[in-house]
C-alpha cells in the first residue's frame, strides 16, 4: 500500500481508493491481489478519511489523476471485491477498447447514454448477475464504484465542485469535450452497497447543473485575433458569426460599460 502523499515507480495499474473502514479496504486489496492485481504492476494508493473526511470524491480523483503513475488508472470504492473477473478479463476489456475506439479514455461498469439506453455489468445487493448492453457500450454517465482512466489521456476533474456524488458524470462530461469517449465494459465484479440518494446527493445535482448551466451558455468570445460565438446551436452560431451581429454586439458592450 501506498500514501498518495508519496510517488512510486511507473506500474501498469494505479489502483485508488479513499478510505473510511481500512478493514472493509483490507478485503477490496486482498481481492485485487487474487484476481492477479500483483504489486509487481500495480500500485495502492489510498486516501485516508478514516479518521474525517479530509478529501471528498473531487479532490481525491483530482490527486489521483495527480499523483498515480499507472498506464492505468483505476479509481473505485473501498466496499468492493472482485469476487468474479481477474486481470486477464480486464485486459481483454483494454484490448477491445483500444480497437475499437483509440479515443476511449474512461470506463466502467454502470452507466447510461441518454435517458433511456442502459448499460451495466455488476453484482451488488439490488441484482445479482446484472447485465444489459453491448459491450463495450458507449455513454454518457458512468457509476463511481469502479472508473479505469487511461493515464495518457491527462483527464481533469473540475476544481468547483465538492463533494461525493456526480464525479463520474463530471469526468465523462469533461473526457467529451477533450475528445474522447466513455463505455461500460464487460468486467464483473460485487459492489456491497446500492447507493444512497440521500440530501448531499441532491445537493451535488444542483451544483453540477448549475456548473454546466455556466459553462456551456451560449457566449462571444474575443482573442487577440478574432471575435467568435459559441453555442450548441448550429443555426445561432451562423447568425451570431456574422460580422454585423458581432460588430452590434461589440458597440452594445462599449455603451453598456461607458454608461451603466
């Protein structure tokens, strides 16, 4: 095992989890080391929140990301076991991503693309055995209990947003606007909890909607260059790009900043 607080030499997989119970996380590296995840090539780290939570789920993916030096990079909770697949599935996961997308940077193992196309390899106290998709299935979202990241795809979580929901929809959402793709992967394993959706969970909802709400509004932009509108709207962005649209914003700008 290994503090995030310290390096290791390069492995192929970084194995990450924070940390409340260090026996229930005893069981998660024992079962990891059975299933073939050798500290010959791979590493543990761990955050400690044994004894409060000094890192929630933002700030600790943001250090892993940081700190791990695995060509893979698996982040999950401390309360599971891989009690079904081994590492020789896992890698037969890798290979079938990486030929069939050589832009996937994000996977696991519960996820959905849009509202209604699920898709999900797991056990856990809800369903034993479940699974449903194609895989590998490209989403949008994906569950937080089991993330693999590739490490040369340099993902990013945003430094705004706290807490310990919503960190797996905030690195598909930021793994798509660098270019790359997130699946759900054939790769079975026991989750020992369901879920909370308790206040703290609707709370982070807000906030990343919230976030996104900023981020993603339509805009005009200024280099030193050019001046450019950015919106998801096809049709805005040809209207709002034209110079006569661009030039009576600008003019807006000045008389709203010189008199108001």
């Amino acid at each position: 095992m290994i503090d995030i607080d310290t390096l290791s030499d390069a492995k192929l997989f970084s194995i990450c989890s924070l940390v409340t119970d260090k026996q229930e996380y005893a069981q998660m590296l024992d079962s990891f080391q059975a299933a073939g995840f050798t500290e010959e090539i791979s590493e543990f780290l761990y955050a400690d929140n044994s004894n409060g939570n000094k890192y929630d789920g933002f700030q600790g993916v943001k250090t892993f990301l940081t700190k791990a030096t695995g060509k893979y990079i698996i982040i999950c909770h401390q309360d599971i076991l891989l009690s079904y697949d081994k590492i020789d599935t896992l890698m037969k996961c890798i290979e079938d991503l990486n030929r069939l997308d050589p832009n996937w940077a994000i996977a696991g193992n519960a996820g959905y693309n849009g509202l209604t196309q699920k898709a999900i390899r797991i056990s856990d106290p809800y369903e034993m055995n479940a699974s449903k998709g194609s895989f590998p299935a490209r989403v949008q979202s994906l569950d937080e209990n089991f993330l693999l990241i590739r490490k040369d795809a340099n993902l990013s979580i945003s430094n705004n947003l706290t807490g310990f929901h919503f960190y797996g929809v905030d690195l598909c959402i930021i793994a798509n606007i660098l270019g790359y793709n997130a699946y759900v992967i054939d790769f079975h394993l026991y989750h020992k909890s369901g879920g909370n959706c308790n206040e703290s969970f609707f709370t982070a909802k807000s906030r990343l909607i919230s976030k996104y709400q900023r981020v993603l509004q339509p805009k005009f932009i200024r280099t030193t260059c050019t001046s450019l509108f950015l919106s998801s709207s096809k049709w805005l962005n040809l209207i709002c790009n034209k110079k006569i649209i661009v030039s009576l914003k600008k003019r807006y700008d000045y008389l709203h900043a010189k008199f108001l």
